[in-house]
C-alpha cells in the first residue's frame, strides 16, 4: 500500500499541475504551482507510510543544494533591502519542501527501489503530455487555418509547453526500454509527441535532440548493462525522431494546407533559427553587471527585474527595443549569481557538478541515464529562459536530480527524527497550500477596480488587509496600484504602493504614475530618475508617458521631467525603426 501512495503522488506531480488550464492574474501560473506544492507535501508527508524498519534514513546530497539555496534567500530577507516578504518567503517554502520531498523519496527507493517509482513517473509524463498535446489540438489546427498563433498546450508559453513533451517523450523511452509498453506504442507515442514538438515552434527542442544523441550515444554503446544499452538505443531513437520531426512535419502542415486549400506559415524550430534573440542577449549582460556589482549574495531575489530597468538606459542596450518587463534574464546560471551571488550560485552547481562525478561512477544504471535524460531538458532550456523558477517544473525537477545521484553521506537521521520532519513540514506545506489557495480566491478578483466608487472603496479596504499578509504583500499592492490615478490627492499613500513595486517590479504604468506623483510633491530628481528609467525600458509607451502628465504640465518639476521624455524620442528617432 506504501507503494501505491508513491505511485499515484508521482503520477499525480508530473501529470495533474500541467493539466490546469487556468491563467488568472496576479500570478497566471499559481494555479499549477500550487497544485504540485500541494502534491509535493504530501510527498512528504507519505513518508510515514514507510514501514519501520530500524534503518537510520539517508539525506541525500541532492537534498543539499535546495536546502542552503532557502538558507541564503533567508539570509537575504536579513541583511538585504525586502520590500515584499511574499517575493522571498514563498520562494523558501517551494525549496525547503521540494528539498524534503527528496528525502522522502530516497527513503521510498530504499524500501522498494528504484523500478517501481521510476516506472510510475514514466507514466506520469507519457500522460500528462498525451493529454496536454491533445488539449493542445484546437491551437494546432487555428495555427494551421490562419497561418500564425502558437502552441502550448494548457501551459501558456510554447517553450515550456515543448519542455514538458520532451520530458513525456524521455518517459516513453523509458517504458519502451523497460518493456512497459510494447515497440509499436513506442513509437506510435514518440511520433505523436515529436511532431507535437515541431507544431510548438520552440528552438530549445534541437538543444534536447543534441544532448540526447550524445547520451543515448554513450549509454547505448558504451556500457555493460544491457538494460541501461536498452534505455540509450530508445533515447538515442527518440532524439533522431526530434530531429526527423522538424523535417518531416512542414511536410505534413503542406499536405494539410493543400487538402483544405489555405496557405499557412507555420515555422519550426529549424526553421526559426535565425529569429532575432538580441533582448536576451541584453539581458544576460545586464544580470552580469548586477552580478559584478553585488558578487557576494547578490541584488535579492526577486529583485532582478529592478536593475535590469535601471541599467537598460545605456545606449547599446536601450537600442534593443522590446517594450516588455524582462523578470528574469533568461538564463538561470546567470539570473542565479545576479540575485543570490556566487554564496547562492554555488550551492545549486555543486550539487549539479556532484551528480555528473556520480554518473561516472554507476554508468551501467539506467536510473542514472534517465536522470541524466530529463536534467538535460531542463538545463539546457534553462539557458535561455527560467522554467524552474516556476514550481511545477522545480517540483519534479528536484526529484530528477536524486534520481541522477542518490548518493548520501555516511551519517544518517534516526528513523523518529526523519518522522518528526515528515509530519513538520508536510503539515506546513499543506497549510500553505491552502492558505495560498484561499488568498489567490479573495485577491484575483480585485484586481480590476468596480465600476461602482463605494465598491472600489471596499475592494482597497480588503486588499489594504492583505498588504500586511507576508504571503500576499506584493500581489496586494500590485493589484492596488490598479486603483491608483496620477493626480494631487492622497499622493502619499499613493507611492505607498508604487515606490516598493518600482525597487522589485518596475512595469510602465507604475513608474510613469510615480514619477507625475513625486513631480508634483515636488521632487524632481526622483521624478526625472523614475521617468529617464521608464522612457529607455519601455519605449512603445513614450506616446503616454508624455500625455499622462500634460494637465500638470505648469508645475515646474513636471515640466522637468517632461524632458527625460523629448530626449527619448530624440534617441530612438535616431535609430530609424518602428518602436515595438
């Protein structure tokens, strides 16, 4: 029975959180995320289960790196400016749980080992993406019908929608390896999902084909084991199917196009190759400089996105036009050292460096090769985006990395201690599992201001409570600065909300409301800062920037601002091309 409640949470934490559909405001993805917390604590929790055995329980090292990355963030909340405790402690309780529910399953691999576990995670990912890339069918044929859209499943961005496909598809070779599945659902399944990959349009899938020809090269070739040889052929063909599919794929969109007689665009990722990636590319040296400027623990988590508005005025930067806020630089190596410094970026490589020595210590186990399969996926993604600072891929993903090295030290905790944990923190996560879904109800819908003006009035009075709640400040005060209008009244209460938004999230309208609100409490310099930083950032809104302030136009400090403005224009005029 122990077993089976392993299973099922497996199943459950790599399928269900990528299922939900729902993306509402203030946080789009928080219904997935806290679906596989949820998951994730009853992992935890699941631990009790086990039998007694009078064994001491393994901590494993893969448990390490997530615990001291919680310990420096709270550190952070400590020595470093903390505008929003919700920004830092919600990032805590994802690491210390997902860090625990390694514990619980190092403890689950022990009394039952590997196979079992592994096979019910296989057959997670095959059916989470079989029915995430069917959910996934009306994008596919509007893509195909209009020639232009994307594709991504119920998870809302195309690149993480194709991380997701490749982790089912190493699932699949997984089973087809193992035997759980017979050859021809293999590769019914795996064709299936590669040409699901080629409609997503994500690049990142020819990074995956590349490193799994290297692994599936490797463990199918040379090791001992015949069933980890097994495993790298059935990788090694899932990869060579990737590419094929980026071939073969427009092929079949050009049959479908001419059997209903519509012309279509619909690239893929070969095909996209030569897109325009210069925003990232400002990115990441923007995070290098806010790196080299705090190199010990780093800018604060969270508060990336600050600097990189702050430092996007330099003229080689600020010519890289995207009008959006970039709250992560897309890389996570460097996102990582820019807000918790190489203190925090060290404690997550010595554990990824720790599990490349452990593969060449057991290379005939196939549990390291699966691992190894499904890391790549979200190493190599990681580099040009963030999907694990979403926790329904983080989630899983810390349980890959104990599947890849499940080595612990020598010195154990007795069984009743590792019990105590249990039931400590698994408790916790599922109070805070509904504590955070209970607060996502009341404040999604406030986050539009009534019609009504003694509604409105109530609805700020409500989220005025939940300012003081340390796991809904900032959505609070996001979703007050809603509420805020640009003019002479209740100006101090009104940067009460703005100014901590603007040291963490600086988004177009709160800076520009910001910046007219100390205008006119006659502080010009932080007037003209918060506007020479908003009109660089966000140059598709220089048209309001400059018309939002005009009834106060008379007002000295307004006026000086207002020229942060025309230098602007006159900067990007210069460049000759259509703000975007």
């Amino acid at each position: 029975m122990p077993l089976r409640i392993f299973q099922v949470l497996l199943v459950l934490l790599v399928s269900l959180p990528f299922a939900i559909p729902y993306k509402y405001s203030p946080n789009a993805v928080f219904p997935s995320e806290v679906a596989a917390f949820g998951l994730s604590a009853l992992l935890v929790l699941a631990a009790l289960a086990l039998p007694r055995d009078g064994k001491r329980a393994p901590v494993p090292w893969m448990a390490w790196p997530w615990l001291t990355l919680a310990m420096v963030i709270g550190l952070q909340c400590v020595v470093l400016d903390t505008p929003y405790w919700s920004l830092r402690l919600i990032p805590i309780a994802y690491l210390v749980v997902g860090a625990l529910s390694v514990l619980a399953l190092a403890r689950a691999k022990d009394a039952y080992g590997w196979m079992p576990l592994l096979d019910a995670l296989a057959w997670g990912l095959l059916m989470g993406t079989l029915i995430n890339s069917g959910m996934a069918l009306p994008q596919v044929v509007d893509k195909l019908l209009s020639g232009s859209g994307r594709v991504y499943g119920t998870i809302g961005q195309a690149n993480m929608y194709g991380h997701y496909l490749a982790w089912g598809l190493a699932g699949t070779a997984w089973l087809g390896a193992r035997r759980q599945v017979p050859r021809w659902v293999f590769w019914t399944m795996t064709t299936w999902l590669v040409i699901s990959l080629a409609w997503c349009g994500s690049r990142s899938v020819l990074l995956y084909a590349g490193a799994w020809l290297v692994l599936g090269g490797l463990a199918g070739w040379r090791v001992r084991d015949e069933e980890t040889r097994r495993f790298g052929r059935y990788l090694l063909g899932a990869a060579l199917a990737m590419l094929a599919g980026q071939v073969f794929t427009p092929l079949l969109n050009d049959l479908i196009a001419l059997l209903i007689g519509q012309d279509h665009n619909v690239p893929t990722a070969l095909e996209r190759l030569g897109s325009n990636g210069a925003r990232r590319l400002a990115e990441w040296h923007k995070a290098w400089l806010a790196f080299l400027a705090h190199p010990l623990l780093g800018v604060g988590w969270g508060s990336y996105p600050a600097y990189s508005v702050s430092l996007h005025d330099a003229p080689e930067l600020a010519r890289v036009m995207e009008s959006k806020l970039f709250t992560h630089s897309h890389n996570s190596l460097l996102n990582l050292l820019a807000e918790t410094g190489v203190v925090g970026a060290l404690c997550v490589l010595s554990g990824l460096v720790a599990g490349v020595v452990g593969l060449w210590r057991r290379p005939d186990s196939p549990v390291v090769w699966l691992g190894a399969a499904l890391l790549s996926v979200s190493l190599l993604h990681s580099l040009v985006e963030y999907p694990l600072w979403y926790f329904h891929y983080l989630g899983p993903f810390v349980l890959f990395c104990v599947v890849f090295y499940d080595a612990a030290p020598s010195w154990r905790l007795p069984d009743s201690a590792a019990r105590a944990v249990s039931v400590v923190f698994g408790a916790l996560g599922l109070a805070l599992t509904f504590v955070g879904v209970q607060s996502y109800m009341l404040i999604w819908p406030l986050m539009t201001p009534s019609k009504s003006p003694t509604e409105s009035m109530q609805q700020i009075l409500r989220l005025e409570a939940m300012r003081r709640h340390p796991l809904t400040d900032f959505y609070a005060d996001f979703a007050l600065s809603n509420y805020v209008v640009a003019n002479q009244s209740e100006i101090d209460w009104k940067l009460s909300v703005l100014d901590p938004l603007n040291r963490v999230r600086p988004y177009p309208a709160q800076l520009g409301k910001a910046a007219l609100l100390h205008a006119l409490r006659g502080e010009e310099a932080e007037a003209r800062r918060l506007m020479h930083e908003a009109v660089y950032a966000y140059p598709a809104n220089l048209d309001w920037f400059g018309q939002m302030p005009l009834p106060y136009q008379n007002v000295p400090a307004v006026a000086a601002m207002l020229q942060e403005v025309e230098q602007a224009k006159a900067f990007f005029a210069t460049l000759k091309q259509p703000l975007r």
